[in-house]
C-alpha cells in the first residue's frame, strides 16, 4: 500500500494540491456568502442563509451553470482532500486523543461537504429543490425511538466543534500550517475573528438542538441560517448577527488564506 501510495503522489501530486486548494476557495466562497447575507440581514428584512443556500444563490446567478460545475469539482476535491488529511494523517495529528479529536472533525468535514457538492450536483441534474432537509438520519432515528438520545449526541459535537474552533482562533493554531508572508499579517487577526465567529454559531447551534431534542422529530436539521435566525430575535441581537455576520465572512477570508498560503505537504503521506 505504502508503495502505491508513494507512486500516486509522485504522478498527481502536483494535482493533489491543486484540487486541495481550489477546495479552500471553495468553503471561502460559500462563507463569504453567507456571511455577507447574515450582516445584511441585521439592518434589513432580508434573512439568514445556510451553505445550501449559499449555493443556491450562485446557481440563481448569471453564471450559475458555470459557478455550479466549478463548485462541484472543488467541494468534491475539498471532501476528499479532507479524507486524504485523515486515513494518511496529513498533519500529523497521531492518534492520541486531541489527535483522533481533530481527525473525527476532519472525517465529519469531509461528508458534510461531500453532501454540499452533491446538492450542488442535484441543481445541476434539475433534481434539486433549493433548500432544507437533510433530516433523514435524524427522522430515522426518532421512528426507532433514539432519536432524542442522537440529537443530544449531536449537539456534544458541535459544542465540541465550537469550542475546538474557538481554541484555535484564540490561540492562532492555524499558523503552524500555514506560510502567511510577512506583508500580510493583519491575515492572522481576521482569521482569528474568523474562527471565533464560526465557534459561536456552533455553539449556538449546540444550544438550540440540546433544548429542542425533543421535539426535534418534526424540524428541519438546524444549520447556520438556524443559529443566525435565533440571534436576530434575540436582545441587541441586530448588534450581534451584524458582527457574526462579519465573522463569517473573516472566515471566508481565512480559507481563502488556507487556498494561497497552506502548505500542503501531499508527501507526507507516503
């Protein structure tokens, strides 16, 4: 296998990195969309948008045919970028706690935009129907009757997320992977802002579903837009989704930053 291995990355590495990277262009374009739709929403009527709606709007675009396809090919790279990070330890994250911590993010990572694209690839076909769902694994398990005992589970990840996301912003841990030039450091605060921005919606999200398991079986499964809509009722909450609004769009920024300046070292895993 190490041999195999070795000769795939010696033939398509250079192709690896590319793939890699327009992956992180990717993810950056979708937050900055949803992040600029957020920041609009706390002074307007307009609402909240998720990833899947991010896509939709580039697929409502002039170029959508084109944005469509290119989305699909970088978000499935991106997937399988992440699940090259994981089986082959990129990284080197190990296998002891912390390290199998951010290896299962990275797995969950890679299905969740593995999903993205595919919605992405059913907009294309005609097949898709703008919006919602992705609760079927969780309907399932209320017919089965552990769904409430899921949805607990469910929420622990993203706290877990969340506070994971919080960590490395505050702490700046994405610079031992990355390059940033020396022009270029006020990079560091916005991807930090970034960071800590996406950890709260997480957070929030962790919050929302942990208080609602109960009654969960009929909802839609939550996701940023979810997070961002109950900001906005909240007290000053124009004040906050206006700011995690621009958070998110920080962490656009950031995987804009991870698509030019990460490196990307394909040969590790051999």
């Amino acid at each position: 296998m190490t041999t195999t291995t070795q000769a795939i990355i010696r033939d398509h590495g250079d192709r690896m990195r590319h793939a890699a990277r327009a992956g992180y262009i990717a993810r950056g374009v979708v937050f900055l969309i949803i992040g600029y739709f957020a920041f609009s929403a706390a002074f307007a009527s307009g609402e909240a948008m998720g990833e899947k709606d991010a896509v939709d709007e580039m697929a409502g675009s002039g170029f959508g045919t084109v944005l469509l396809v290119a989305l699909l090919l970088a978000l499935t790279s991106f997937s399988a970028w992440r699940l090259f990070q994981v089986i082959f330890d990129i990284d080197r994250h190990g296998t002891g706690a912390k390290g199998l911590f951010v290896r299962t993010g990275l797995t969950i990572s890679a299905f969740a935009y593995g999903a993205l694209a595919f919605y992405a690839a059913t907009l294309l076909t005609g097949l898709g129907s703008g919006g919602g769902g992705g609760n079927g694994v969780v309907a399932a398990a209320y017919e089965a009757g552990i769904g409430v005992w899921l949805t607990y589970a469910i929420a622990a990840g993203m706290a877990a997320a969340g506070a994971a996301h919080v960590f490395k912003g505050t702490k700046a841990g994405f610079e031992k992977y990355m390059s940033i030039p020396a022009g270029k450091s006020w990079l560091k605060p916005v991807c930090q802002f970034g960071l800590i921005a996406r950890g709260i919606t997480f957070f929030i999200l962790a919050g929302l579903l942990a208080t609602g398991a109960a009654s969960y079986r009929s909802g839609d499964t939550p996701g940023i837009d979810t997070a961002l809509s109950a900001m906005a009722g909240w007290s000053f909450g124009w004040v906050l989704l206006s700011a995690t609004g621009l958070g998110l769009i920080a962490f656009g920024v950031y995987a804009l930053a991870e698509a030019a300046y990460r490196r990307i070292n394909v040969e590790a895993a051999a």
